[in-house]
C-alpha cells in the first residue's frame, strides 16, 4: 500500500505542479495575478475538444492549435485589457476574474457538461510499478512535467527573452535601462502563462472530464500551490507542489479521502504561520536594506 | 543642429502634483565632455537625470539627443540611442550573484545591435566588466549575491551595468554618495579612462572637490532652474550659488 500511495503521490505532485507553473510563471514576472488561469485551462480543452468533435480535425493538430489559440488568447487579453490597469492589483484580479468567469459561465450556458466531454489519453496502455496499477497517462503527467519544469529553467536562464523576463521580475526600472521592454515581456508573460495552462490541460484532462467548474478548481489549485511555494518562486511551485500532493495522496490512503481536503488546507496554514512568505518567499529584507 | 552637442534641451519643465522639479531648464551636453551637476537636496537633479533617461515624462519642454526629438520616448528605447544612466538609489538585481547582474545588460538588445551575434563568453566578459571597475579578479567578491555586497561594490557594479551597454553617454547620479575617500579616489581613473575612449559623461554629484577636478564644466541647479554654468572657479565664485548652498542648510 505504501509503494502504491508514493506512485501516485508523485503523480499528484507532478500534476499540482503543471496546474501551477504557468500562473506563477506570469505573476513572478510581471506581478499579474491571473484569475482568468483556470479558465483558460477549461477554454483550450473545450477548443481541443470542439476541433476534434465538431470539425473532425486529428488529436494532434487540434491540441497543438488550442494550445496556440490559448497563448494567443493571453496575449491579447494582456494588450486590450491589462495594459490599461498595468500595476493596479487589484483592478487586474478583477479584470481577469471577470474574463474568466465569463469564460466558464459561457461554456454551462451553452450546456458544454457532461461526461462525453473529455479529451483522449495519448496511450491506451498501462504498466504495474512496484506493485500498482499506473497507466501511460499518468506517467506522461509525470514525464512531461518534469521536461516543462528543465525547459522552463533552461529559457530563463540561457536565452535572452528568458534573461529579459528575469530582469524584469527582479528588478523592472533596472531592467529598463538595459533596453527591455516592460509592456512587451509582460505581454509575453500573461501569454506563456496561459499557454502553460492549455499544456496542462492536454496532459491532465484525459484523467477525467472537461467542465466549467473544473476552471475553479485549477485555479484555486494553482493559487494554492503558489501561495505555499512563495508566489513567483518556480523552486517554490516545485516545493509545494510536492507538499501538497504527497500530503493529500497519504491523507487518502492512511485516514480517508474525506481528510483530504482538511488536512491539506492545515498544512497550507501552517506553511503560513511559520512563513508568511511562502517556502521560497522573497526576503523582503534585502530589498529594504538600502 | 549641431553635431558637436550630444544632447540639447530646451526650457523643460517637470511639475508633480504642486511641486516644481525642474523649470523652463536650457541646457546642452557637449560631446566627449564632462559635465557636473550640483544643488541643493530636492533641487531636481535626479529629475533632469529620469527626463532625460525617459523614466518621467516632462509637463512641457523639449530634449534632443543627436538632433532627434527624444521627449516622449519610453525609457528602454532611450538606452538604444547610447544614453545609459546609474541609479542614486543603487538598483541591483539583489538576488543574482554579482557577475550574473552583469549577464542581463550583455544579452541586451542594445549590445547586441553593437556588436552584432559576437560575444564570445559572456561570464568571461562580465568579469572582464567587473575587474575594469575594480572588482578583484580570483575574488570571491564577484560571485556573491548582490544583496551581500557592501556599498563600495554596488556603486562599482552600477558602474559596470552602463558601461557594459556600450553607451555614448553615462549618466552618474551621485555615484560617489556613501564611498569613502580611498573608494571615490579609485573609482576616478576609471572615469578618466572613459573619458579617453570618447564617452560623454554627466555626474551629478555631492562631492565638490572631487567633482571639481575632473568636470570640464559644472551647472548648478537650484528649485529646478539652472542658476550658474561654468567652470569650477568661475560658478563657486556666483553669489547665487553661495546663497543656494547656505540657504539649503536650513
Ligand atoms: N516621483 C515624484 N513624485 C513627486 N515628487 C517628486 C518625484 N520625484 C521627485 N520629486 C520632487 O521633486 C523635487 C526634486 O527632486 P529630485 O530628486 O530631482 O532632487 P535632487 O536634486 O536629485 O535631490 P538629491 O540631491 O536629494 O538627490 C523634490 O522636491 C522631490 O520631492
Ligand atoms: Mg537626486
């Protein structure tokens, strides 16, 4: 039974951190707290769904599209509504909780609900590890995270476009003098952190359904998992995502799965308590030093 | 236009809320020479330094840089005609070792339009950058996070990141504040060597004497209006000046 709890809460913690990396991605580069995240991941599966169904179109090309579409989607939402309300926290959270709530209000509206609406599995196969039953899917989820997580470090840290989204996040007047665009990269940010969702969307949602109230989760996943990491902290979304999945995997197994959601928000409050900042919050002490 | 002046400005005027940072200000910065810039605290220094650099919109005015209408420009195309300024407030980025600060500004696209695809190894060369500055090669000093780094080495480091952009003119704000004797005394050679490469160079500084040795010509700013220009001697000598000075020790 233990083996069995450590596979997949390994699984759960790689999901977590798929769920979480594109939203802290955007906030820990251009402080934008995107509340439309979670229905862009819901928006890109009904895409991907709809291509498949509606048009005929092939797995691949229609994933691949949805995921183009949804990046592009961030994008503009950042040029047309964002930029107006650039550095206006709470503005922003309203802005982007109001697009996604619409987003997902569309979709019930327009009766998209129901088990039929899911995505298929990339392999119809499934192995026994140590014991256990894991299916390709699941081992994909822990694969393809892993791979987006060394992808991710490697553009942030040995690109330029990756280098000039550091620099903003650190420090933007800094990054200014150096000729970075601000409007631009945050542009790029709100983008990618959107495309990183439809990923996870694609990767997670063959495991169950596509359904407006899936948007509300990811989201309050994502933020939770970010909140406990340190917002804008990718060691942090790693960290966290591992607390958080394997605390909820070994609550199911040892003390019922209606501990779950309990003893998960425990573990956040505690992480809290003794860091407010999150486990790779920021010092703000270095900042005020000078 | 003439060529031999870098930057030209005309009767610019910066107001915040009620508060007049700069007013109706002429001024030009020759090319290849070394202006400094005094007044009193609050006397809209930095101000002229962040119009200039695009970091503040002027209420009114004009600046040219090379003949071009540079006014509204945003701050990150600014840096692309070759103006490259420091910070007062010395704005590092705190988490990255110090080497690593230098690594941003070298993949800049400023650098890049400057010399093109070639840089070789860009760690060799930011250490290059740092050593230039004073950071001692073989030292620990250049691998720590900036945030551990002592004033005296952040002020370098600030120093460093403009020259690494390659610019036609650097701006100083007040890089001698908060060093010591000995720190200013070795820093200065290093704007000298600067100087012999042809760069244009605007120091707004505190530190008179040390300033007065090296500026070709000093300008004095007092409540945002240029109140004297000259050379060391000739704006100390201005009445006005001395009542400026006086006066800001209320
Ligand atoms: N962003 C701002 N908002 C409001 N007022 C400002 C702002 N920046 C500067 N000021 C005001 O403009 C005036 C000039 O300030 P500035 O920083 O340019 O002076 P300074 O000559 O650089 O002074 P110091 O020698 O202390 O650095 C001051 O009265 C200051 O309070
Ligand atoms: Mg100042």
């Amino acid at each position: 039974m233990f083996a069995g709890t450590l596979v997949y809460a390994i699984v759960n913690s790689f999901t977590l951190i798929l769920l979480a990396i594109g939203f802290n991605l955007t906030f820990g580069i251009s402080g934008v707290a995107n509340f439309a995240y979670g229905a862009l991941y819901v928006l890109s599966a009904y895409l991907s769904w709809m291509m498949m169904n509606l048009l005929g179109l092939p797995f691949f090309p229609s994933v691949i599209l949805s995921i183009l579409a949804t990046t592009l989607f961030g994008a503009l939402m950042y040029r047309l509504v964002l930029l107006r309300v650039r550095g206006q926290a709470l503005s922003e959270v309203i802005a982007t909780f109001g697009i996604g709530l619409s987003i997902l209000e569309l979709f019930r509206y327009l009766g998209f609900v129901g088990f039929e609406y899911t995505l298929p599995v990339f392999f119809d196969h499934s192995f026994i590890i140590a014991g256990t039953y894991i299916d390709m899917q699941r081992i994909s989820i822990v694969v393809l995270g892993f791979l987006l997580v060394v992808l991710l470090w490697l553009f942030t840290h040995h690109t330029s476009t990756g280098l000039a989204f550091r620099g903003i996040a650190q420090d933007e007047r800094t990054a200014l003098t150096f000729g970075i665009d601000s409007d631009w990269i945050a542009t790029l940010s709100v983008s990618l952190g959107a495309g990183l969702a439809a990923i996870a969307a694609t990767i997670i949602i063959p495991l169950g359904s596509i359904s407006p109230s899936e948007g509300y989760d990811v989201l309050i996943k994502a933020l939770a998992v970010c909140i406990i990491g340190g917002l804008g902290s990718t060691g942090g979304v790693i960290a966290a995502g591992f607390f958080i999945g394997f605390a909820e995997r070994f609550t199911d197994t040892y003390f019922g799965s209606h501990w779950t959601m309990i003893v998960s928000l425990i573990a956040i409050l505690i992480v809290l308590v003794i860091k407010p900042s999150g486990l790779f919050g920021q010092q703000k002490e270095l900042e005020e030093r000078i | 236009m003439s060529t031999d002046n870098i930057i030209e400005i005309h009767k610019l005027t910066k107001v915040f809320g009620g508060v007049t940072a700069v007013f109706e200000l002429d001024c030009t910065i020759k090319r290849g020479e070394l202006l400094g810039i005094i007044g009193p605290n609050g006397s809209g220094k930095t101000t002229l330094v962040n119009l200039m650099t695009g970091f503040v919109k002027p209420t009114s005015g004009k600046i040219l840089c090379n003949g071009k209408n540079i006014t509204r420009m945003a701050a990150h195309k600014i840096i692309q005609l070759g103006i490259a300024r420091t910070f007062q407030m010395v704005r590092p980025f705190y988490q990255l070792p110090a080497f690593k600060n230098m690594i941003i500004p070298l993949y800049s696209p400023r650098v890049k339009q400057m010399l093109g695809g070639r840089y070789g190894d860009r760690d060799a060369v930011a250490l290059d950058l740092l050593e230039e500055v004073g950071f001692e090669r073989d030292a620990y000093v250049a691998y720590k996070p900036a945030g551990a780094l002592p004033q005296g080495y952040l002020k370098r480091l600030e120093l460093a990141k403009a020259i690494a952009l390659q610019p036609e003119l650097i701006i100083l704000d007040e890089l001698f504040s908060g060093l010591s004797l000995a720190e200013v005394a070795s820093i200065v050679p290093i704007i000298e060597k600067l100087r012999q490469k042809g760069k244009t160079i605007v120091m707004i500084e505190h530190r008179l004497k040390e300033l007065f040795r090296i500026a070709d010509r000093i300008m004095v700013l007092n409540f945002g209006c240029k109140i004297a220009q000259g050379t060391a001697e000739e704006v100390m000598a201005s009445e006005e000046v001395k009542n400026a000075y006086l006066g800001s020790e209320r």
